[in-house]
C-alpha cells in the first residue's frame, strides 16, 4: 500500500500538479489537500481516488497556479465616470477654472475602475483536475504493482518454508507416540518391578496418548490454508484483509500443534513456523 505518483497539466488556464502518496493503513484514510478558494472539489477528487485505492492511508497533494491564467478583467463604471465628468464640469463653469477633464483625472477616483477575476466552471475545472489525477494515480499503482511483484515473491517464499516445517512436524508427531509408549514400559517395569506388563494396557495407554496428541487435522487445515493464499497472491482483486484473516487461522492451527507437542525437536519446529507466518502477516499490510 505504499506508493507514490504525480502528474501536471493545464485546465481552464490554470497550471496543477499533483502528487499522492500512501503508507499503509488498514482501512482506506484519504486526505485532499487543495488551495483554500477550491475546497468545493475536495469531496469529488476523494471519489476519484477511491475508485482506484481501497486501503491505506493516501495524502493528495494539489497545487493549483492561476498566475498565468490571464483572469483579470477591468470593469468601467460608465454611469460613476459621466457623473465624476459633469461634477468636474461644473466645478470649473462655477468657479472660472480652465480646462478641461481628461481620463487620467477621472482614475484618481475610487470605483470607476474595478478589478475581478473570472469566475471558473468548477464542474469544467473538477474535470481537468480528474484527469490529471488519474494519470498521477496510474503511475502511482505501476509502482504499487512493481513493489507487490517483490512481496509475492517474498511471501510465495515464506509459504513454501511452512509447507516444509509441517512436513517435519508430521513426521515428527508419530515418533513422539513411539517415545511415549517406551518411556511407559520403562516406568511401568520399574514400578511393577517386573519384565511381563499387559500389552493390552501399553496399546491402550499409547491411543489414549496419540489421540491427544495428533495433529492431521491441524496440517491438513494448514496446508488448506496455504493453497488459499496462493490463490490469493495470484488474484487481481484487492485481496489484503482476506490474507489478515487467513493469516489468524495459519497463527490458530501452528498453536495448537504447539500445545498437542511435547518434545524439543517439535517446540523448535513451531518456533520456526510461527516466525514465517509472522513475517507473512508483516508483509500483509503493504498488500492492499
């Protein structure tokens, strides 16, 4: 969800730019920033970004230069300018002044000349805005595609080393029930004091054990998992939430075959696979 992207241009003789840039977020958090006179197009543009970015928090940048638009207009007040003329003409006829009134007299008065600037058409001025954004947004998801190439590499990595760490925690499971049925004669021969013990009480003792203890459903269910997020990785959709949730299950069934272990060599694995999928979860949230 991280990216950049900016793009210039011309609409109703004004010069824009614009520049976006997103860090990650859970949810979509947009913001448009624009020159104060133009905040009327603000709620617009986030409609704009929102078609093309679903999560992460992403910062509008839009500057906006009317110093060429040629905007100005003097406007004449004629009716102001003839009534300043025969006052003027007046003054003269009353008090024997000569001369006459030139425009250059007229200017020293207020309100004759007024300066304003040309209205724009906003709707005219959100459309020039909109497609200079959308070609700042193209170039702002190529990189958020190219940097989303990397992560599916890293992650299609990470997966492959937890199919690899349950494959040692399924050949390990079986061997821990042999273990335990040894340790029970063992202590059974001690505490009995004898060689002959029942072998229906051992066979018993060991289901009892491997019952609580086995872990098919639980790999079974990761490597379920697993194949979903492949699919996911290979989706074009924007698929970041969904591999949040899948990664709490993959977090749910590497605990539980943590709890049903109870050796060393069966800890270390665990360890191991909750480091990857941890990084996987890491790496999810640049995934929108």
């Amino acid at each position: 969800m991280t990216g950049f992207g900016s793009a210039k241009g011309t609409c109703a003789k004004l010069e824009v730019s614009v520049e976006l840039k997103s860090v990650n977020n859970r949810y979509l958090d947009c913001t448009v920033k624009l020159p104060r006179v133009f905040n009327l197009l603000e709620e617009p543009l986030k409609a704009v970004i929102q078609k093309y970015i679903s999560r992460g928090k992403v910062d509008a940048y839009i500057a906006i230069d009317s110093s060429n638009a040629n905007d100005i207009e003097i406007k004449v007040n004629h009716p102001l300018a003839k009534a300043y003329v025969t006052a003027l003409r007046s003054i003269a006829e009353i008090n024997g002044l000569s001369g006459d009134v030139h425009v250059s007299d007229l200017t020293r008065f207020p309100d004759i000349l007024q300066a304003e600037k040309r209205e724009t058409d906003p709707d005219l001025l959100c459309a020039g805005i909109t497609g200079i954004m959308e070609d700042a947004l193209s170039g702002f998801n190529e990189m958020r595609s190219r940097e989303g190439e990397k992560l599916k590499l890293d992650i299609t990595a990470r997966l492959d080393e937890i199919e690899r760490l349950t494959a040692i925690a399924e050949e390990i499971s079986p061997r821990s029930v042999a273990e335990y049925r040894k340790k029970l004669e063992t202590r059974m021969s001690e505490i009995l004091q004898t060689a002959e013990i029942e072998e229906a009480r051992i066979l018993t003792e060991a289901a009892i054990f491997a019952d609580r203890v086995a872990i098919n459903e639980e790999t079974v269910r990761l490597r379920s998992h697993i194949a979903q997020l492949r699919e996911m990785l290979d989706s074009r959709d924007a698929v970041g939430r969904k591999i949040d949730f899948l990664v709490q299950e993959f977090n749910r069934e590497a605990n539980t075959i943590g709890s049903k272990g109870n050796d060393a060599e069966m800890a270390k694995t665990i360890v191991d696979l909750k480091a990857e999928i941890e990084k996987i979860r890491e790496q999810a949230q640049n995934i929108e």
